[in-house]
C-alpha cells in the first residue's frame, strides 16, 4: 500500500476513534444523571472506550510507528476541533 495512503487512512481512523471516545464519554454523562449507580456507568464507559481506542490504535499502526503518529496526530485534531465547535467562547470564569 502507499504510505500517503496508509497515512491518510490511520488520521482518518484517529478522527473516528476519536469521535466514539468523546461521543460515549458525551452518552455516558446524560446517562448517569438518571442512573442509580453511576460510577458503574462511568468506570464501565470508560474501560470500554480505552480498550476500543487503544485496540484502534494497536490495529492500525501495524507495528509502524508513522502509522500510529498519524493516527494519534487525528485523534488529538478531531479532539481540537470538537472542542471549538461545542465551546467557541472558551470556558466560562466568574
């Protein structure tokens, strides 16, 4: 495969971990206000989307190290990006 390509794959891969870590961790959250347990919700989620997004990672280097750097590299934009678009102004101070 063309490393450009095999690159471009692993970012886009990273942006889509990404997306489900920050997304369950968003579901997580508006579960657990009506939940009667919910350190189970969050140690649970949490577990779950560790070993989803490092089973991601491990899955796309394929024991290449650029491989991983992309998709970590896409994982931290997406993160970036989530954040501006759900808070543009910035934290709140009082």
């Amino acid at each position: 495969m063309n490393d450009a390509i095999a690159l471009t794959i692993s970012a886009v891969t990273g942006i889509f971990l990404a997306a489900f870590f920050f997304g369950g961790l968003w579901w997580t959250v508006k579960k657990t206000v009506t939940s009667k347990n919910p350190m189970l919700w969050f140690f649970g989620s949490l577990a779950l989307r560790t070993c989803v997004v490092l089973g991601g990672f491990y899955a796309v280097s394929l024991w290449r190290f650029e491989r991983l750097a992309a998709c970590l590299a896409g994982f931290f934009a997406a993160h970036i990006a989530f954040k501006i678009l759900l808070f543009p102004a910035g934290p709140k101070s009082n």
